[in-house]
C-alpha cells in the first residue's frame, strides 16, 4: 500500500521498522523474493516459524490491499491485533464485525494493507465486487491444507478460492501452512494455481526432541520409566477419555508427582483449571486426549508421550512438537501396540470411498515410522518434504541400532495359517495352530490336520508375536470385523515370493529384565 522499492533490502529496513526485528529467520528470505517479485508461492513452514510475516510486511510495502484467506474467526481477530499493534493498516470482513461499512469505504480508499476473510466470502458476489474496486497487491490464503482432500483438515469453500482468485490473474498469490506432506503440497499447488517452482519449505527439524517408538508392554511401568527420567512438566497422550482417567489415576499412584486428566468429559472449569495448573507447574503431568494443547504456550514441557498411535506422521509431529519449546532437551515417546494400527486400518471401512486411499496413505506413513530400523528424524523430516542427514544421533534407533533380520519364511507361514484357517480367527488362534498346540477349539475345527500345523518350533515362536504386529502395521495383516485377521496389502506378493519382509528383532530376554524398555 506503499511505494517502497520492492527490494529485500527495503523489507529489511521495514522490518526493523514495523516489527523491531534485526533480520529474517529461516527461510522466510526466500519467501519475500518471490512475494516482492509478485511470483505465486506455497510457504511450507511449521508453527512458529513466522509465516504471518511473509505477508504482512510485503502489504505495507506493495502498492494495493493484500487479501487474506483465514478460516477461523478467533484467529483472524488475533492477527487483526497483533498486526495493527505493529503499525499495519487491518481489517476483518467477519460475520462476528460490526463496521463493515468503515472497513468496505477503507479498502476502496486504499486505506488498508491487510484484509482478513474467511473462505466462504469467495463465492459471494458482493465481495468480488468489492475487490474489483480496488487494487489488491496479492492473495494470502493461510491454512492452506484445507484446500486439499488429501489433508487433513479438508474444506470445501477452499475450493471457490481459485474461481474467485483467476478473476485477478495478475495478482500474485501466498500460499501457507505448517503441515502438508508431498502429496498434499502437490494438491495445494494444482488447486491453487502456483507454478511448480513455486515451493518454499522451511526447517521441521526440532534437534533437541529426542524420539523414541517403542512397543507397548507394561504401559504404567514404561511411563513410571520415563517420568523418573524427566522430573519436568510433561504430557501423555492416551486414545479415550477412560483410558486418560485411568492412567491419570494409576501414574499419580505410582509417583507421587502431580497428574491431573484433561479431556472433553470433564466440566468445562476443571478442564480449564487443570490446564492454567499445567502452564503454572514446573513438575505436573497432564494425560490428555489429543483436545489438549492447541494453542498453549508451555516452552519448559520436557517430555511427550503417546500411548497408543498419532492420527498421522503430521499429527505426531505437531503433538510431539509441543516437547522442549524452550530449546532444552527434550523426549518423545511412543508406546504402541499391532491393535493400534489393525484398528485404524478396519476404521478406513467406514470412510467415504474419496477418503480412504489418502488415509490409508497416512496410516502406511506412520507404520514406516514406527516400523523403521533407521533414524526416526530422517523418517519425520523426509516426511515432510527435506533432505535430511541419514542418521541424526539424538533417536532411539540412532543411539542404540536395532537388530534385524529377513523374517520372510517366518511371515509365509503366519500368512500361509491365516489362509488355511479362513482369513477369521485372531492371533492366539493361529500361533497355537503354527505351534502344533492340540487345544481343544483347534481340534474342533480340524485345524490340526492342516498342513501349516505345527510348522513353527521353539526361536521362532516368539517372533510371531512381533511378526504379526509388523505385518499389521504395513497392512499385510488386516482385522475383520470380528477380530480375526486376513490377508491384505502386499500379502500375497510375500506368500508368492515377490517381497520379502525384514523386521525390527525384540530385544532379549535379558535386555529388557535389564529395564531398558527398548527393543
Ligand atoms: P506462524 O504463523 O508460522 O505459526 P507467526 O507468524 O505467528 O508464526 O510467528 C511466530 C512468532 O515469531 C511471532 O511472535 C513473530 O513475531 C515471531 N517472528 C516472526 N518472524 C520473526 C523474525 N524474523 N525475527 C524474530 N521474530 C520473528
Ligand atoms: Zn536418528
């Protein structure tokens, strides 16, 4: 809405100027370029990274209003202040504002550098008039995942945003977000019209988060574990809102450290209360459902855990990230368990047809996560688009290398067994069967007259415990509706020879009596 020379030189006087900040971080740089030199842009960057300025402080200097695409009022009103405190001219268009008249005559004045609305504005006829009568500088479209089916957060009004936008093919647009995997981002750019050169992706890495993926044994013990690793504040993630009551209550038992539960069921004041005792504390544990942390600011949160499985890589990333904000070392932990993912996996079944390849997308991303022998950091930053070094020294499977070893004959035989059985019994069902166990129910059904009877012997009968859980994080084990498990993915490609399985190997007996807990 200026005439500043377009020039990064000029943005980071403005910069000093507006916001009192020395320099840009990350590769916010790269982001103003192209923004200055009017080219369109998807600004790929996490939470904190400072997106917001990449558009704020090109709109005091380009001549015209920049419009902005964001699709919750609460947060539109937040930016609304932090904007106008730095000294930029703002406005909202929201159902929740009273002067709209003031805000329609500033914009055609060119009085405005900022206009928020929300996304459903762009199918309305009056407000592309409106645009039309004055000259806007670009479009930023925050949150701009929800412009995807393939995200997780998909919003059909984003949708209207690029018929309302080519009706102003000369004016540059931002898009942001802080979460999109290759796919997504791919989505965002088609959808959105911006050229394929148009990609800026920032920092994902957190170096002082230390991750660990372990399997779930003794969940109150392994969480004991680590609060007496980590006398800090701390958050557990559990699945349900009995799960969270009942940890809560056994973790407060066994420590004596302060745990308080926070999940929708509790009274809306006992929620909030729990969570101000939270941000006070300096040692309390909260066990929450995933409800709990958007929008908390804690930086001293030294470790997080997950009992049971994320949604997704983005979700794991996003609740682990609320761990170590201050920079101090950090934990993340997970406890997971093959129920977990056969779980997920049978929830796909009851998802639109449009819905279930991308989520079955996300579960196999997550099942490469867990199921990795190498770094966990590579995994989560390749995730989302970087290049990262092959091994990372702060991970469970970097400091410590798991043992693996071709378990494919081994997986012939359960997936053989599953076959033979019908693709309907559970795994207890079927170890007994492979380990040649006359019990009574596998006489009954003949089972001890197939082939596959007693064809696994002593080493290997332990690892079908672990297998069976491998096989059904990659989805070549699926659970039916009534708890047995069939045949799936790549199933038949291993029974045939085509794929071979490799498996992270459990740890020894006296390993894990040594109290290390890893595999
Ligand atoms: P995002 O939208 O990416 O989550 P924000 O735009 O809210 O992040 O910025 C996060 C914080 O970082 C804000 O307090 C902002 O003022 C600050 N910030 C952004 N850019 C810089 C910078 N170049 N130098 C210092 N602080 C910055
Ligand atoms: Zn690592």
């Amino acid at each position: 809405a200026n005439f500043a020379p377009l020039t990064l030189d000029a943005a980071r006087a403005r910069l000093r100027e507006l916001f009192g900040f020395t320099g840009f971080r990350g590769r916010q740089e790269d982001v103003l370029a192209r923004v200055l030199a009017r080219q369109s842009t998807l600004a790929v960057m996490p939470t904190g990274a400072g997106k917001s300025l990449t558009y704020q402080l090109p709109a005091t200097m380009m001549h015209g209003t920049c419009i902005v695409i964001s699709p919750l009022i609460a947060l539109m009103h937040d930016q609304l202040r932090s904007a106008r405190a730095n000294g930029i001219r703002a406005a909202t268009l929201t159902s929740a504002d009273a002067d709209w008249r003031e805000t329609q005559d500033a914009f055609r004045n060119g009085e405005l550098d900022l206009l928020y609305v929300a996304p459903e504005r762009a199918s309305q006829q009056g407000f592309r008039n409106l645009i039309s009568a004055a000259p806007l500088c670009m479009f930023a479209i925050d949150e701009a995942h929800c412009v995807s089916e393939w995200g997780h957060d998909f919003r059909p009004d984003y949708r209207q945003l690029r018929p309302m936008m080519n009706a102003f093919p000369d004016v540059p647009r931002l898009a942001l977000t802080a979460t999109a995997d290759a796919h997504t981002r791919g989505d965002i750019m088609a959808q959105l019209g911006i050229p394929d050169d148009g990609l800026v992706i920032a920092g994902f890495d957190r170096p002082n988060i230390r991750y660990a993926i372990d399997h779930r044994d003794s969940v109150s013990r392994q969480l004991t574990n680590l609060m007496a690793a980590h006398p800090g504040p701390g958050i557990v993630y559990a699945p349900t809102r009995r799960k969270v009551e009942d940890i809560a209550e056994k973790l407060a038992a066994a420590t004596g450290r302060p745990v308080r539960p926070y999940h929708a069921g509790l009274d809306p004041e006992v929620r909030q209360a729990n969570q101000a005792a939270f941000v006070e504390s300096e040692d309390m544990v909260i066990v929450a459902t995933i409800a709990f942390g958007m929008g908390i600011d804690k930086p001293d949160v030294r470790f997080v855990a997950h009992v049971g499985i994320p949604k997704s890589i983005e979700a794991y990333y996003q609740e682990t990230g609320r761990a170590g904000r201050d920079g101090d070392p950090a934990q993340a932990a997970m406890f997971w368990g093959a129920g977990d993912f056969a779980q997920a996996r049978q929830r796909l079944g009851e998802l639109d047809e449009s819905r279930q390849q991308s989520e079955r997308t996300r579960l196999d991303a997550l099942a490469g996560l867990v199921e990795t022998p190498g770094c966990r950091r590579a995994v989560l930053l390749r995730h989302f688009g970087e290049d990262p070094p092959e091994r990372c020294g702060n991970c469970d499977n970097c400091i410590e290398a798991p043992a693996v070893a071709d378990v494919t004959q081994l997986a012939r035989k359960l997936l053989s067994a599953v076959y033979r059985t019908g693709q309907s019994f559970g795994f207890g069902h079927l170890a007994k069967v492979l380990t040649g166990n006359e019990d009574e129910r596998v006489r009954q059904r003949g089972h001890d007259k197939l082939s596959v009877f007693g064809i696994v012997d002593g080493d290997d009968a332990v690892l079908l415990q672990p297998l069976s859980r491998a096989l059904q994080a990659r989805g070549s084990l699926v659970s039916t509706e009534h708890g047995g498990l069939a045949l799936g993915g790549d199933a038949r490609d291993i029974l045939t020879g085509g794929q071979t399985v490799e498996m992270v190997m459990p740890p020894k007996r006296a390993r894990r009596s040594g109290g290390r807990g890893r595999r």
